[in-house]
C-alpha cells in the first residue's frame, strides 16, 4: 500500500508539524521548490493542515505511510535530492546508527505552497 486514501482515518499525529522540516538546508529547498516532501518517523501533520517556513505557507496535501524499499528516484526528487542512493546517504548523516532497511516503514507528508 503505497499512499492513503483521504477519507481513511490517519493514527494521531506523534509530533507537531513545525518539528517537518527544521534543518536550515530542507528549509532552503522547501522554500526553492526542491523539495516538496518530507518522510518522518513518525506522522507530523493532518492533510490540509499549514506549516509556516520563513513567512512563506505550504500546505499538507497528503500523508501516507511507505517503506524505504518503495522508494523511488521520483520520491528522492520530492525530497530534494537526484538520487535514492544521495537521499538515504542524506538521512542517514543526519541519524548516525540508524538503520536502512527496505521493509522500515516511514510517514511520507506531501505539501504545497499555499496559494
């Protein structure tokens, strides 16, 4: 099952969604338009909820659940990076000892800049 339909009911939220994109790089693509995804450990945000980035607005356009081994180089795109080698290499810089196995399952949150 790759992406949640609307109208199913999502598990509670485990994080807020100002703790999505914190580190001053993902903020930069988000703002530039590189990087319209965010997968997390955990869900941060409903669908249609909003995130404030430097006074700019993107909302939540979908929230689903993956595996790591489904992941794409569309879904490395959308998350700001050319390859999937280049984004689980960025992933796992930023969570030293964590592991990358296939079947781990992450939160995907898809967003937009709000009109």
């Amino acid at each position: 099952m790759n992406e949640t339909n609307v109208n199913e009911t999502l598990p509670p939220k485990t994080c807020s969604i100002d703790r999505l994109v914190t580190k001053e790089a993902e903020v930069s693509k988000v703002l530039a338009g590189q990087k319209t995804a965010c997968r997390r450990n955990g869900r941060y945000a409903d669908i249609g909820e909003t995130m404030d980035l430097q006074g700019t607005s993107f909302t939540v356009t979908n929230v689903y659940q993956q595996a790591l081994g489904e992941l794409t180089p569309e879904h490395a795109k959308q998350e700001g990076h050319e390859t999937v080698d280049e984004y689980r290499d960025s992933i796992l810089a930023m969570h030293p000892g964590m592991p990358w196995l296939p079947q781990m399952k992450v939160w995907v949150h898809e967003f937009t800049k709000a009109e």
